[in-house]
C-alpha cells in the first residue's frame, strides 16, 4: 500500500505532549503522509496526511535547541535532533507538501476518492495526450532545426556565387590589354532564393517539454531548485534560477532511478571527477518517462526503484514496468486500499459504468488526439520535403566547391 512507500526516514525526537517528554524514533516520509515510530516500543506515534498539514516551521524549544514543527489540524507537532540537520528535513518536507497541496486543489493523484472507470480512462487519454504533445513539439524543434539548416545553405550558396565573381576577376582582370571579356558570353545570375533571417540563438528560443521543482542533493545537504528537460539539453538551476549544469544530450552518460521520485543525472570525464546530480521531486513521476524517451538504454531502473512494484513480478516484467506507473498505482492503492484484481466480467460491469459527463469529455480528449495526429503527419510531410531540399543544396554545394577548387589551382 500507498502508506507502506517510505520515501525518506531520519533518526529524530518527538515531544510527546502526553508524557511531558521527547521519544527517540524515526520520522519517515510517504507520498501523503508522515509518520514517527518510536525506537523502543515501535509505536506509530504520529501519523497523518500531507494534505491536512497547515504549516511547517523551524522553531526552537526552550530558545535553544532547534527544531521543525508542523501544525496539523490545530495541533502542533515538535521534532528536535534531525539528523542530518534541520534544513535538509525541512525542504524535502516543505516540498512534498507543497506539491501534495497543488495536485490536491487540481483534483491529482492522492485524493482519498474512489474513481470510476470513466475518470481512469480520462487520465490515461489525458496522458497520451500529454505525450502526443510532447512528441509535436519534438517535432516542431527539429523542424525548426532543418530550417536553420536550410538558411545555413542559403548562406553558403551566396558566399559561393560571390566566390565566382571574385574568381572571374582574377581569371580576366580589368587591366589586362588582352581581356577576354569582349569575347566572353556574360554570365548569366543564378536565380537566389529569398535571404532567410539570420540564425537564432538555439538556447533563446528552445522551449522546455517539462520544468518541474526539484530538490537538488548532493551530500548530506538538499536545496529547492529546478528541472527543465528540453529538446537538445538538461537544465538545473537553484532556487534563484540561477543555471547550476546544462547537461547536453549528447553529453548525458548515466541517468540512473533510484525511486518513482528520485534520480541521478552523470557526466563522465578523463583525468577529473564526474559530474553528478541527485535530483529529488513530487513531479518525478512526469519527467520519468520523458527521460526514457530521450536517453533509452543510458536510463537505469535500480533494484531499489524495482522494488516499489505493488505486487511482486517475475524479473521480465519489473524491467518492463515504467516506475512512474508503479508510483501511479501507490496513490490509487490509498483510494482504495485492499482492493483485489477482480475478474474480467467484473472489469466489463465496471467498464459499463461511465457517465454522459466522463463520455462527453472523453470525446473532447479524443477529438484533441485526432487533431494533433493530423498534424503531427502534416509537420512530418513538411519535414521530408525540407530533407529532399537540403540534400539537393548540399549536392550543388558541393558541386560548386569542387568547380571553383580547380579555377583556383589554375590561377596558382
């Protein structure tokens, strides 16, 4: 179950109002929850949801020792003695709360609601969706790409028609008596084609397929910043916005996953260290499959990120189960907890049960997909037409370079 994922634990002291006194344990952190077990007896001490936390402040008992409280349901919660220290505890908490409250106002993942199976098959259209969209503005940058490449070729082919009449200078120069321009038949102008803008900046005008809030890691410190995935790079910028890394995709060695919302992005190099970055978020889940999408076989699943499977499976099928899904299914199983894998008749009936509201919008979603599939296939027509195009440029390129290579041997 949902309640049994332990994101993150940390040794700390609780104070137990009851008692008058702190209780060594472990505070531990799930997807919705959080909760403190004491060491000696192995009570669950503390336990409730992200969703019902209304602050979470550093304070300090007696004016001293410093301390993290959270304020649940009017009732204020004191933990001292963090280890690692306070502030690692406090913004790896911070954020899944904060991201916990957003997916809960915008009707996410996590709500202690039962779905239809109207409102499953909304989420997983809505996911191709998203992924459709994904891939046409994948599409749109490498279209952009070949247009550079295009006003990259125009360029050159104007360089060589001013390389030709330079060349024709030296070859019947003005000021010898025996010109051969009398006799020669003019040149006639090659037809240009219309001068295309100059080049943009790649970076300027990129536009990231997902930017998400990350918490970075590196030691035993974790501080909020970003994660933007674009077309061509990885971006990781601190909280200021201030750029940390880009990782170029081709520079991208190791993306390794160490849970549904934890992953390691490396760099390797010769004769240094490696550049690494642990990157910890509540939207992991999202960037996921769209890392798989980008690097392939350089995205490593490990055994830990395996084992937050729901139900064990043979090795074959662990490999071939996304995380992001198995993370998908941890914030179902707290909407129903307990609920067997019922059988094909029973997925009929419930399949039946979808009202005209969830109809309707499946509707909508699907009438979006057939548009952008529409396209999609018009932006890939266009895109091999403008690779017919650049391979003819590129053929008479080369073509005049070797002609005008010979003019030039002759004149040395």
């Amino acid at each position: 179950m949902n309640e049994d994922i332990r994101i993150h634990s940390w040794p700390c002291s609780y104070y137990l109002d009851s008692s008058k006194q702190w209780i060594p344990g472990k505070l531990s952190l799930t997807p919705v929850s959080i909760k403190f077990t004491a060491d000696k007896t192995s009570e669950l001490l503390v336990d409730f949801r992200l969703a019902g936390i209304s602050e979470i402040k550093k304070e300090s008992s007696h004016l001293i020792f410093s301390s993290l409280t959270v304020l649940e349901k009017g009732t204020k919660h004191w933990f001292s003695s963090l280890h690692p220290n306070r502030n690692v505890v406090f913004n790896i908490l911070e954020h899944f709360w904060r991201e916990q409250l957003l997916s809960s106002q915008e009707g996410g993942a996590g709500a202690a609601l039962e779905s239809s199976k109207g409102k499953e098959l909304t989420g997983m259209l809505e996911g191709s969706q998203k992924r459709l969209e994904d891939t046409a503005k994948m599409l749109h940058s490498q279209g952009e790409q070949f247009d550079n490449i295009m006003r990259g070729l125009h360029k050159i082919e104007g360089d060589m028609d001013v390389a030709d009449r330079l060349l024709t200078e030296l070859e019947s120069p003005s000021w010898w008596p025996f010109s051969t321009k009398l006799w020669k038949a003019p040149v006639e102008p090659k037809p240009k084609e219309s001068p295309g803008a100059p080049d943009p900046d790649p970076r300027s005008e990129e536009q990231a397929l997902l930017r998400i809030p990350v918490l970075i890691a590196q030691g035993a410190d974790a501080r909020p910043g970003s994660l933007a995935l674009l077309p061509s790079a990885l971006e990781i910028r601190d909280g200021a916005a201030r750029l940390l890394r880009r990782f170029e995709r081709r520079h991208v060695d190791e993306v390794r996953v160490h849970g549904p919302y934890e992953v390691s992005v490396r760099q390797r190099f010769i004769g240094r260290p490696d550049c690494a970055f642990r990157l910890l978020a509540a939207r992991m889940p999202d960037a996921i499959p769209l890392l798989q999408a980008h690097y392939g076989r350089r995205v490593q699943i490990l055994e830990d990120a395996l084992g937050f499977a729901a139900a064990p499976r043979s090795p074959a099928a662990d490999l071939g189960t996304s995380v992001w899904q198995a993370a998908t299914g941890f914030l179902g199983a707290a909407a129903t907890p307990g609920s067997p894998a019922g059988s094909a008749d029973k997925e009929q009936v419930q399949l039946q049960k979808i009202s005209q509201e969830e109809a309707n919008e499946l509707r909508q979603i699907l009438k979006k997909l057939k548009g952008l599939a529409l396209e999609t296939e018009a932006e890939l027509e266009r895109q091999d037409e403008a690779l017919d195009s650049i391979g003819s440029s590129v053929d008479r390129a080369t073509l005049n370079i070797d002609r005008q290579n010979r003019r030039m041997r002759k004149l040395t």
